[in-house]
C-alpha cells in the first residue's frame, strides 16, 4: 500500500527537476494539468510539512527576487523514497 498522497508523490516529482517555491509548484502543477489540478495552499503546504518532517525534501529561505520566500529541495533520502514509489 502506498503511504504517499498523489499530492506528496507529485511534490516530490515536481523537485527531482529542480528547487521550487510553493507558488511555482501549484502553477506548474495547474499547467501540467491543463487546468484541471488546482491545489489550494490548504493542501500544498502541510504536504510541504509533511515531506520535510520525514526528512524528503528540505526547505531554504530565498531572497533572489527582493521577498523572502521558503524554496524546497529534494534530499538524498527523497530521491531514493521517489524510486522506490514510482
């Protein structure tokens, strides 16, 4: 049995290509899907909670475009648990 939402599995789909903030994921997770996922912060950010707590991705306060803004990362354990799951 899968102990991973599709939202958890997506978060972690969305950072093997990069880092990403909060906002670029739920737009990119939108345009991915024409529309049609659209994921309120309700449930993008205790994902985010989650995924960090268990030590799957990391977060990093970025002040690149003059805000501050908490930027997420996959982590070494992350990338071995999205291997294991996809």
């Amino acid at each position: 049995m899968n102990r991973f939402s599709y939202i958890e599995l997506a978060i972690l789909q969305m950072l093997e290509a990069g880092e990403l903030h909060g906002y670029a994921m739920s737009a990119k997770m939108r345009t991915c899907s024409d529309g049609n996922l659209n994921l309120p912060a309700g449930s993008l950010y205790p994902a985010l909670h989650k995924l960090e707590r268990a030590g799957l991705i990391s977060s990093s306060i970025d002040n690149a475009s003059g805000r501050k803004r908490l930027t997420y990362a996959l982590t070494v354990k992350g990338t071995e648990v999205l291997g294991q799951e996809i």
